[in-house]
C-alpha cells in the first residue's frame, strides 16, 4: 500500500507480507461467524510467529473476504498500522482500483471488520468513519492491557456509540482463542509500543 502525497512528494509505505494473501485470499467464501474469527486469529498467530504485532483483522462483504490485514506497527516504524487499519486501508484501495476500472458494482456491502481484538482509541476512530456497517471482536481491551498495551482513551460505553452511528457490534467471538495469540506474544518477549503516559509535574 502506498500514498503519494502532493507537493512534498512524501510517501507512505505499509507493506503487507505474502503470506498475508496466502492465509486469506480476497474473494474467499467463509460462511460462519466463528470461521471468519477463526481465520484472522490464525493472522496474528503467524504474525506473531514472523515478529510482529499480535493483532489482524478482515473485512468481509457478507460471506466474501475482501481484504485482510496485520499489525505492521513493528515493522513500518509507523503508529498507524494497526491490523484494523491495514484492513480497511486494503478494502478501500481495491474498492477505488475497482471502481477507477468501471468494474460494476466493486463492493455493494454491507461490510463487517472482524478483529482479534477490540479496537483501540486510534482504530475506533477509523471505525466511525469507515463505512462498515458491523464489528466483530474477540478479545477484549482489557486482554490487551493486561499483557501491557495501552489501549488508549475511549468512550466508556463505546459500542453504544459505534451502535448509535448504525455500526452493529459482536463482542466475544472466540476470545479465548484471540487471547491466547496476546499471551503468547508477551511470552515470546514481544514489545510493548505505543505506550503514553501523563506527564508527573
């Protein structure tokens, strides 16, 4: 994935490993909740297993995969590169290539981001704006803070918000499964990024 900004000419790179697209290829047909849960768990798993981050995600138009992404924090130097984001990132780029290509219609949706994890303060931003139309989680925030990650500020009740925009949301799909891959990660030494403390006058 790549952005090309004007003036400055700066570019943005986050790469997405192969094996990416080999576990989970766009236009799959996975037809159960748990089997689409089970598919981005086997995600993080091996990206943990590669020395990244223990988060990935998918984005599915009904039973179809569109695109899938993981945690490339590590690797990319970059904050933003969260497993949801490269998801998302990933189904917009193929929905405005597809589009530029007059492919009718790219994505009729609706869309449900599917992730290992609870979204983070960062990524539930993106969610809001997003357009998918439903979440899906396994483990929870507090499964993420308990190995160290600081999940940052967030509405208390956040899927009431993301509920009240029309953003429908699954909490607990195979948690223990999605937990699993977090423990595994701070057994292995895995780094703890992104940590924000106040400042102590």
């Amino acid at each position: 994935m790549t952005n090309q900004g004007q003036g400055a000419g700066l570019t943005v790179t986050i790469t997405v490993p192969a094996w990416v697209e080999e576990l989970a290829p766009a236009g799959t047909l996975i037809e159960s909740e748990d089997q689409r849960m089970d598919l981005v768990i086997r995600l993080a798993a091996r990206n943990v297993a590669e020395g990244g981050g223990p988060f990935a995600a998918a984005v599915f138009e009904g039973t179809r995969l569109v695109a899938a992404g993981v945690n490339r924090v590590l690797e990319s130097g970059l904050s933003v590169a969260h497993g949801e984001i490269v998801a998302l990132l990933r189904a917009q780029n193929l929905a405005h290539e597809l589009e530029r290509a007059a492919a009718t219609p790219p994505i009729t949706g609706p869309l449900t981001l599917v992730t290992t994890t609870e979204p983070c303060c960062q990524c539930f931003g993106a969610i809001v704006w997003s357009g998918v139309e439903r979440l899906v989680c396994g483990a929870t925030t507090s499964d993420a803070e308990s190995i160290g990650f600081d999940e940052g500020p967030k509405p208390e009740f956040w899927p009431d918000v993301l509920e009240e925009r029309g953003i429908a949301v699954e909490l607990n799909v195979r948690r223990n499964e999605a937990r699993a891959v977090l423990e595994d990660y701070k057994r292995r030494g895995g780094p703890i990024y992104g940590l924000r403390h106040p400042s102590i006058a």
